[in-house]
C-alpha cells in the first residue's frame, strides 16, 4: 500500500523549546488538504499519576510580510555622478 500524506503528520521533539509554557513537541499535520501546526505538551494526571499529551492544533497560515517603504529619492540623485 502506497503512503497517503493527507488526514496525517508528524510530532518531534521541540527542540527551540525557550520557555516553560512552550510546547514539548511540535509538527504540522494536514486534514482533509488543509495544513495545521501541531503542538503537544507531555502532562501527568494529578489523581492518577499517569502521563499524557495535551495538544493544540492552529491554522498553517502564510505569516505576513513587511511590505518595504521606499522613502523618495533626493533629486541631487539625479545629477551625474563627478567620477
């Protein structure tokens, strides 16, 4: 059987893991043709001392770009140049 990359992905080890509330794990997913980020956080339950993962899914959205500001030119620019 061939492998089907849709309605599946990958978790790895988050290893540009900074802060304490970063995930443990990270990756992407994509379901039904549309990509997500996929975050997991290794918990313990408090009663029952048995690890577990909470996980968050959030839209792969393109991030937004600056656009760059072109200030106007001098008009002194538009002299020729004397070398």
């Amino acid at each position: 059987m061939a492998y089907d990359p849709h309605n599946s992905g990958d978790l790895g080890k988050n290893k540009a893991k900074t802060q304490e509330n970063h995930p443990d794990y990270s990756g992407k997913i994509t379901v039904e043709g549309k990509q997500y980020w996929l975050n997991g956080w290794l918990k313990t339950n408090k009663e029952t001392g048995e690890k577990f993962f909470s996980l968050s899914v959030k839209p792969k959205e393109p991030r937004p770009h600056k656009e760059k500001v072109y200030e106007p030119v001098d008009d002194d620019m538009d002299q020729s140049i004397p070398f």
